[in-house]
C-alpha cells in the first residue's frame, strides 16, 4: 500500500523541511502536528548508516514545551513521577509524565536552562494543553509555550567526529543528555549527547528556525568526510534497542510500570506529583502487562505491520505486536509490545496474527534490548 | 510536490480504513493521532458531488471525548466560555473551548447523552488531557475516556434523500446539531444533522468499530441512486463558506473574537469558566486580529498553499493567508485567515505573497461566507 500525504498550512512545517526535500525524502509521517520525515526511500542504506557511520535527521518534531517563571521547576516536579534531586543546567533528564489515573502521557526529556526556566522535549501528545491546565488551576507563577526549538539529530558511531569537528573536542566531554548552548557561524543552537538511538550521537537543538536551511548545510558539509546521510528515527533498530514509542507502544491504560520505566517512579517521595495515588494502588496491586521482545520465526518479515498485531496462547488474546521487522543484526525478525505479564518470561512461546500473507506465526518472548548476534 | 505517507500501528486507523481504500482514496493526512482521508484523486469531482449531489466521508478522526459521571455537567459548563443554559439530550452545541489565556484549544460539539454524560466531538488537539488535568485538580467526580465512536458523515444536497432512506423520514425533522440514537442493520449509531459543510448533511456516529465495513457498504448502496460517492471535508467548499479549521487558522494566540466565535463567549455568565478574567480583558482592550475572507486576483491558484502566506500592507506584513484556492463558484480565487483589526474592513486590499511562481497578488478583502456568483 502506497497512498500521498497531503501537504498543507495546517500541518506545521520544520525549518529543514525544503532540505529534507532536496535530499530526497520520499515519505512523512505527522507527529506533534508537524511533518516528520519518515524515509528516504532506501531503507537498507539508512540503517547501514546509522549502525556504522554516521545520518542526520530532521527531528525538529520533537518540539519544546517551555516552562518558565519562579514556579516553573515546582510544576516540574510536580508532572512527573521522578524524584529529581537537584537540577543542574546542562544536564537533561529523562522524566516519564502521568495523568492521575497514573497512565502515561509522554516521555519527554527535561533540560533546566536557568534558575526559572526549562524545556521539555517532547513526544507525540499535547504536552502543553495540560500543563497549561495544570499550572493554572494551580494558580503556579510559569508561563508555558513552545518556543522556536527545532532539533536535528546526528546520528551513529562516527556522529562525534562530526560535531567535533563543527564544535570542538569539548562535545566529547557531554554526559549523556548534557547539552550547552552555543553557535555555529553565528546559528544559535545547543549540542546535546541524546537522540532516538543507541548508536551515539548528538542533537543540535537550532534555537532560529529562520536559519536551519544553512545548518543542515554546514552539518552535510562537515559530515562529508564521513559519509554522513539523511536518515530518520529508525524503525529496525529502535525495536533492537528496545526504545519505548511513545503511542505505537502504549494505549490510553498503559502505566510506567509496564513499560519498562517504572525505575523513574518514585513513590516514596514525599512531595505529591500527579497520579501518586493511582500509581500507588497499581504498584501494589501488581503489574498486569509488560513491555517485551518478540523473536518471530519464519521467512523475513517486511518492516512495518500496519495494524497492532493479535497475540495469543492457544485462543486467547493475551497482547499485542506493536512494531515489527527482519532485523539484520538479531538475524531474525523482531518486534516488541505489551503482553500479560503471565507470558511476560523470556523464552515464552506465543502466536502472533499477522495481518499478511504470513498468516500466524510463532514467536518466542525476549528481553530488551535484543542480543545482537 | 508528492510525497508518500508512512502507514504503521503509531498512527491509529480508522474503522473505515479499508473500505476508503477499496474506493480509491489516493492521500491521507494525520489528525488526533489518525489517519485522515484527503482525497481520492479527483478535486473536481468531489466538489461537484459536494455541491450538487452527496458524498461520503471518512471523518473519524472527529474523535469524542466522554465526560462520564455526577460532575460531567458542572466539567462542561467550566471547560467553555459559551452560556449553555439548559442541557437536552438529543440537542448538540457548539462549544468553543479556550486555555485560562483565553487562547482557543479546540472547538468542539458537545452531545448530551444523558443526565450523567456527554460527549466532545473535537478538532485536532489533545482536550482529553486537557480536561483529565481540569476535573482531576478540581476534584470533580467525572471520568473522561476516549469511547468507540467514529463518525461518517454524508453530506451535500442529496444526502437527505440518502439518509431518510436509510432511516425513514423522521430524520428530516432534526434540527442542526440534533442527533438521535439506533440502528441499522443492528449496527448501533447515532444519526445527528451535522457535518463539516454548508451544503447540508448528517453524520453517522458509529458506536462499535468493528462493523465499520458493514456501515459503509449500506451507505454507499443506499447512495447508488443519487450517484453517492467518497470524499473528504472539503478544502474549498469550507473557504466559500467561512468554516474555521481549528490549527490551519488559528495559532497559540488565537481567541474567540478573532475567529469569528465572539458570540460564543458570555462575559456576563455567573459562574466561573476557563479563561474568563483573560477574555475579559481581551474584549475590554479590544480585538488585534480578524478573521477574513481575500478574493485574490489572478489566474486560478492550484488548491493548497503549502505554507501560510505572509499578507501585507505596502511592506508592512499584516496578517497571513491560512487556506487558498480557485473557486468554481465564487469565480474567483478566494482564501481565509487572520489580519490585524485595521485592515479587516470588506473592500481594503492588500498584498499576498505566495509561495510559488504566482509571486505577489493584489487581494481585497471579503465578508465571510463569500457571496456565490
């Protein structure tokens, strides 16, 4: 199946979004109401440079929600589970937010800026309706809006030579989700070390999005002697890594528990944060799904099953398929989703239904990340 | 530009998803996190049959929200500036939403269903996390869920005839907005005078997702003597008639007045509602911005601008064009969006800067909706 996307003002458009088409992006998908680039249309290569060189993505989608004023780091703490210790600026965190009913909304990464002022980076949901919401009713002293923040990722085990080479040697010295802000031919942005990949790599979180057209220009430049490519947040090699999709992997009922993210919940902090309660009761009550892998047998699969895919023990539904693939590295296919904790044990048998050809095939259940073969 | 749109389990499929497949759809986009059908090939004929005779859309994506419980009432009378004064069951409403800035968020119908619960029947965002925040911090009994419904809508001229066959001809005496529940063939729905034009038209508000099938193969028989075919909501028949697209129209500073739903705000109301003392304060200062119709000189545009066009007063810029395109029926090319107060007047004209080898064009402002030639 092949169908267009309609391109319009009402979808929002990256500030490298011309550049993306230049450089041959065949397909889109919409995240956050804007244009996502979702594949160049070689698949094989794009991975190829993801594992062993070095793609840059346009990821400006995953955009900021900044809260700023003198509440703003109470209304922090007080959207996520996570107990927080103390913010230093420069360094992110990763911070799952909830609703009250404990269920979870996003899975943003938090950077502090300033004493009054951080961003959320954010996934797939309007982050900023309910913050708004609750900072309101709340009567919190923070602004909130989506300031001009738009990242493009660098991605792959040569991505630090890269941005070394763009920045200096001083980018080999970011943690993990440290980022500094800083300019490039006078391009104001901030380096982090973070993306949607195991791989390594940076994202340039370009803070002028009338100026991006030139820093994908200097980034394809500078990555030249790197064979640096377009690519995409990769479908085969998320599912490899085991990285959680916020919306293809979770429902309107998933908690962090069963996603593999409950080590962010803390619920022995004694300050209050939203869905405390709930995440309580379920904590104690015990978690009735998990998030896992699947080694599905037979003739390799193409990427992308179309619809959530049916698992089951003999006839009953018991979980669901959310993204699956061949994967080159794990040599079988693969794919992750949530299952009844019953069938939750590494090297459980269970049927998937595709919705193909394949029919039903068997796979066995697998812990995350896969084992690279 | 053409360019394909990734399909996989992230994006939620419609009930009608197949069946739009069998009958040619050719684009989708994305809207509350689902695929949205945008066209089936052929502008001209879907504006014909809109116009002058019936056509069925896949509308979906017009997602409800179930306020559900003793406070579901009291929750939708705080969410809306609108005075809604007594509630019927059987009577939609339209019912702007706006944040505690009196930014508009969303702009719903709201479906009594019963004493205890009613349903949203929303645009493009996020109002159940908005409203989840809002009951929750409130301490309002109400639970909000996402129930199984999916509207299809059959709509132009004809679709009456198409609907009361179906149905029998008590639905010719609903009013606008007004909807009833039933069945046909067993498949249980609601029937409500409604749809995303100005020609006329219902809405099916199919309640059980797995008979979408069913659901679309008994309209599209029952439309065979009015030759019925598929369609989407319209992107020209909605600028003839100054219909707002919530997110290609607005912006994170759009209120009410701006947009044409002043009349929807009741300062004078008792009680509380969100961004009350905001829109006070806004309609005391004054409105900044119009939204209003541009007849624009020319040869006819081809239909979708791809960005919003800058609008501009000598080289001042003014305001922007969200929607273009020719119009059959204007005899004109014609467009929609926002402009500052003091250029809003009918008859002032103005600069449009396109995007495309059209460069600048002379357009004169219009009331909305145009008047058809």
């Amino acid at each position: 199946m092949s169908f267009g996307i309609a391109i319009g003002a009402r979808v929002r458009k990256s500030p490298y979004f011309d550049k993306t088409i230049e450089d041959g992006v065949s397909a889109f998908s919409v995240y956050n109401h804007m244009y996502m680039p979702t594949s160049y249309g070689d698949a094989a290569a794009e991975y190829d440079r993801l594992i062993n060189g070095v793609a840059m993505w346009d990821v400006a989608v995953e955009r900021q929600v900044s809260l700023k004023g003198s509440d703003a780091e109470k209304l922090a703490r007080y959207l996520t589970p996570r107990e927080l210790g103390a913010l230093n600026i420069g360094q992110g965190r990763y911070v799952p937010l909830c609703d009250h009913r404990g269920t979870l909304i996003n899975d943003p990464v938090l950077l502090p800026l300033s004493e009054d002022e951080c961003w959320l980076s954010i996934a797939d949901s309007d982050v900023m309706l309910f913050a708004r919401a609750i900072a309101a009713e709340r009567g919190y002293n923070v602004s909130i809006h989506e300031p001009d923040v738009s990242p493009l990722a660098i991605q792959g085990p040569k991505a630090v030579e890269v941005v070394a080479d763009l920045f200096g040697d001083w980018i080999r010295g970011l943690k993990y989700f440290g980022y500094r802000e800083t300019t490039l031919n006078g391009i104001p942005l901030h380096v982090a070390r973070s993306g949607w990949s195991k791989q390594g790599g940076y994202e340039l979180y370009l803070t002028d999005g009338s100026r991006g057209g030139e820093l994908w220009d200097l980034v394809k430049e500078a990555g030249k002697p790197y064979d640096i490519g377009p690519g995409t947040p990769n479908y085969i090699e998320r599912l490899e890594s085991g990285l959680v999709s916020y919306g293809a992997d979770t429902d309107d009922f998933t908690n962090p528990y069963e996603i593999g993210l409950g080590k962010f919940v803390s619920l022995s902090r004694e300050d209050d944060f939203i869905g405390k309660k709930a995440l309580t009761q379920i904590h104690a009550d015990g978690i009735k799904r998990q998030f896992v892998g699947y080694k599905i047998e037979g003739e390799p699969l193409s990427a992308g099953n179309q619809h959530k895919l049916p698992v089951k023990n003999n006839e009953s539904h018991v979980g669901f398929v959310s993204a699956s693939g061949w994967s080159p590295r794990v040599k079988s296919n693969i794919g992750v989703g949530l299952i009844e904790a019953a069938f939750s044990e590494p090297g459980t048998k269970v049927t998937i239904q595709t919705d193909t050809s394949d029919g039903d095939l068997t796979a066995t259940i697998s812990k995350l990340p896969f084992d690279i073969a």
